[in-house]
C-alpha cells in the first residue's frame, strides 16, 4: 500500500529527535533482518511454542463461548487454521491484524498500559511453526490449560455502584437508527468519584410478541446492537452539570470498547442525586428482533478522596471529508491548539467504514513529531493507553494534527459499495475522522513537576528527550521560563 512508503518518511521526522539508547525502539524493518530469537524452525512445536503465545495473546477472545468465530485452544482446534493464523499475525498493524492491536512500531511511542500485541519474536515463532508443517510436539510440553472469567464478569472486578440504561429494541431489518433513549437515576446519596468505567451491553433476541426467537442468533456479530452511545450525568431535574459538578465529555461508550481508568490524581465526580443521560444512541440491526439494554459500572475512589488533576477530553476533529470511491490512500487533516498545557492519556483513533489509519502529530515551534499511528479496522473500536512515563507531555500552543487515511478500494473489506462518494455523516457508511483523546490540564507548577519526574524516571540527562514532551530536552532550569513564557 502507498501509505506505507509515507510512513517511512514520517518516521525519519519523528526518529531524527534525540532519544536515549534505552528508550529506542527498533523499527521493525531493522528488526526483521536479526535472526529471530527462537530454535530453528523444525524444532518450533505446538505444545512447546505456539500454545503458550495463542494462551496469552488469544484465547481471552478465541476459546468456546467467547467473541471470536472459533477455538483456538486445542491442537485439533488449532491446526486447520495455522496458514490463516499466519497470515493475520504477519499483517502487525495492518487493518486485519490479528491480535486486533493496531499501533504501528516503527513510528511514535512504543509504551502501553494492557499492550497484548505480538513480539516480533512471537510472530517469527508461529511463522516458522506453521512452515516448518505446524508439528503438535511432544504431548508433556503442553501448558496447563488457561482459566478464564466468565464473560458476564466485569473486567476491572465488581463494580460499587451498576447504573442500567431503559432496554431498547431493535427489529431483524432495519436501516441505523440513531437518537437520545432516555436517563436512569445513580440512586446515589453521597458525591464519589470515579475511578473508572466499564460499559457492558446485554442483548438478547426476542420476537416482536415476546416469543423465544428461532434459530442460532449467537452468531458473531450477534451479541451487540448499539454501535455507540454518547451519556453524561445531569442533575435530577435532567439539566446538564457545570464540569466542576460532574458534567462535561465522559468516555463515549463504542461496541468492542474496553473500559476506562482515569487518571488516578483526575478521578470524576458523579455527584449525589445525579442521573445518567443517554444522549445520542446509534443502533443497527443484526438480522434478529433483538432487546438490549447498557450497564454502566463504576468503580469509585475511597470516600474522602479528592482529585488534584483537572481531567479533559479532547477530539482533534476533520469535518471537511471528500472520500473519492475506488481510491486508496485518500488523507485529510484535522487541528487543534492546545489551550492549556495537557498530559495525553489515551489515544483512540475515530473513522468508519473506510477508514484504515490515524496518525497524531504535534507541533510545537516549527517541529512537527508524531505520537502515535495505528492502522484501524471499523470492526475494531480500539483505544490506547500510554504507559505513565510515555504520556505526552505538551505545553500550551501546542498544535494537534490528526490525519486519517482511507481507502475506497475493494481491498478495503469494510466498504459496502466502494464506487461511493461519502462525506461527513453519522452513518457506519458516512465518514468521520475523529482522533479521540483523553487528558489532563496541568498548571505551569504540575507541568515543570511532570516533565522532572519524567526525566527522573527516564534517567534523562539534561539534553536528552523522549517523543512526545517537547519541553524535556531544555533541562530543568530552562523549562520553568519557557513554560511560563510560551503563548
Ligand atoms: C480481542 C479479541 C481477539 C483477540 C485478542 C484475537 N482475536 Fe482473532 N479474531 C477475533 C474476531 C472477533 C475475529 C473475527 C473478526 C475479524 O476477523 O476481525 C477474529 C479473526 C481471526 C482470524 C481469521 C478467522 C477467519 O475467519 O479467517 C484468525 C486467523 C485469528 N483471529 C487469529 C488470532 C490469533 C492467532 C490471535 C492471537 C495472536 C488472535 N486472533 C487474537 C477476535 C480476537
């Protein structure tokens, strides 16, 4: 694909900053040509190598009962799918990648909270297992099977506080439907703040008249009808809250989603006697009359806690769309000036059906760096967590850019008709091009603050920067000036 020779280009921009040794990541075009950790491959065996890796990295979602089409957890289960499993693993951030982990390694910050991607190591492994004829081994290397929660368990653990959403129904047919579908009191007595939340959607078929529906419905795909929903907490007489009470952008919740931590010093307040506002649903059809509602679960910080970060949500935003059918690396850029000095937490990447790239850049003085690509696949809704020390780090004037790519082609299996124009739309077959991002504003004071743990923490010299904090390379003394001089 021609974006890949871009990416290239980009990256030199991006590697020509100064990074300490400890901090490179290779690019995994340099990575490639090293010979691969691993035994030769005749002596890559499934019970001794591939199933520790599918253990890790895939049976959370391909084991029975679980999101995927099928089991990748025996030898049996596994065997007919070791060229396809190839196939997929080999892609690393292309939209069809399997694990569905996107960001690209060869470009912007490699640190992750949750990273369940592949090594380079691993992928070579299962590369050389299924050439080498995907052997089974010997049956005593096989590791213990993997237990796992069941599917109705919360991943962050039990919530303290479950706030359900009015159930909703969608027919077997049906064009998108989109719109507000009402609010549902906390019930809660006391402020708290949030520490976190974790959206879980139970749907379930039913007919029209309530009968058992016919048919196997737990197909993929089955298991969700809300694409995505915009919510946010409101006082009881249903008015929107000042951001201080608790008000103001809360994670949009999107099928797929994993849940959001917030920052721990930037907990949200949901306040006494609140109800939460379900906004701006967008249901689809899944070919069964299907009812389902949202559970919202929070976990709270302990009583008496009080936040000391402002959190905020930013969406680096392209409304201009002009996608062309039956074109690939179409592009379009969206920008935003960073009000205030802000610490980026996450990055989620906001496109529909054509969409297969965001990148984030920032510029700051003439220099633009990019923070972060990743391919992106619609049937993926993905967001990434920066790992404490990778949080960029940006001074206020700072510029966002976000650019998506998409692409019309057939090679693109999510475009239903790729002779089409689109535009900007709500529509999964509409466009956006959305670079979602949560943070927190700091001060001037927590700014200099974060920059000196981070140096800490990197064991910087003065001189020295890491992608993604602009400041860190003017040392200590110097920062305080330009922080507070910079417009
Ligand atoms: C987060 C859940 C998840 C994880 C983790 C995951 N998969 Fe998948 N996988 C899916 C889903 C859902 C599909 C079907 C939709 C798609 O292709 O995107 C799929 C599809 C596939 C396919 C293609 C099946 C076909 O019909 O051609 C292969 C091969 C595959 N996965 C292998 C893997 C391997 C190997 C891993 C681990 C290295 C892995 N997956 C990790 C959810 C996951």
């Amino acid at each position: 694909m021609q974006w890949n020779l871009q990416r290239r280009s980009a990256g030199r921009v991006a590697w020509a900053v100064v990074v300490p040794s400890a901090l490179v990541m290779l690019p995994w075009s340099a990575m490639a040509q090293e010979a691969p950790d691993g035994p030769p491959s005749a002596e890559v065996t499934f019970t001794k190598d591939i199933a520790p890796i599918l253990q890790q990295k895939c049976q959370n979602c391909h084991r029975p009962g679980a999101l995927a089409p099928m089991s990748l957890v025996t030898y049996e289960e596994v065997r007919p799918w070791a060229r396809s499993i190839k196939y997929r693993t080999g892609l690393r951030d292309k939209p069809e990648a399997m694990p569905p982990w996107f960001i690209e390694r060869d470009i912007g910050i490699q640190q992750f909270r949750d990273d369940f991607s592949l090594t380079e190591d691993e992928i070579a492994k299962i590369a050389a297992w299924v050439d080498g004829g995907a052997a089974r081994g010997n049956p005593a290397d096989m590791p213990p099977p993997r237990i796992f929660a069941d599917a109705s368990e919360w991943l962050l653990g039990q919530p303290d506080l479950i706030v359900s959403s009015p159930s909703f129904e969608m027919p077997a047919q049906s064009p998108d439907w989109w719109g507000p579908i009402g609010a549902t009191p906390t019930g809660l007595t006391e402020n708290r703040y949030v520490a976190s939340v974790e959206v879980k959607e139970v749907a379930e078929p039913t007919e029209p008249d309530g009968a058992e529906p016919a048919g196997d419905w737990r197909t993929t795909g089955g298991r969700a009808i809300v694409h995505h929903l915009a919510w946010m907490p409101v006082s009881a007489e249903g008015r929107p809250l000042p951001e201080d009470e608790g008000g103001g952008i809360w994670p949009l919740h999107e099928v797929g989603r994993n849940p959001d931590v917030f920052d721990a010093e930037a907990g949200r307040l949901l306040k006494a006697g609140s109800s939460l506002m379900f906004v701006n649903a967008h249901l689809h059809a899944i070919g069964k009359h299907t009812r389902a509602r949202l559970d919202f679960g929070f976990r709270f910080h302990p009583r008496g806690y009080r936040p000391t970060k402002r959190f905020v949500g930013l969406n680096v935003d392209t409304r201009l769309l002009d996608i062309r059918g039956m074109e690939a690396n179409q592009k379009f850029e969206g920008f935003l000036v960073l009000p205030e000095h802000t610490k980026i937490i996450a990055f989620e990447p906001h496109m529909h059906a054509a969409g297969v790239r965001m990148c984030l850049d920032a510029i700051w003085q003439n220099t633009a760096e990019t923070l972060s690509c990743a391919g992106y696949n619609h049937g993926w809704v993905r967001t990434y967590n920066y790992a404490d020390d990778a949080a960029p780090l940006l001074p206020k004037g700072t510029i966002l850019r976000s650019t998506g790519y998409f692409d019309t082609t057939p090679a693109n299996r999510n475009v239903a008709d790729p002779r089409n124009w689109t535009g900007l739309g709500h529509r999964t077959m509409d466009n956006m091009s959305i670079s979602i991002l949560r943070g927190i504003h700091l001060t001037d004071e927590e700014f200099e603050e974060e920059m000196a743990e981070r140096l800490d923490n990197l064991g910087l010299a003065d001189g020295q920067t890491v992608i993604g904090c602009p400041l860190c390379e003017y040392g200590r003394a110097v920062q305080a000036v330009v922080t507070s001089g910079q417009q």
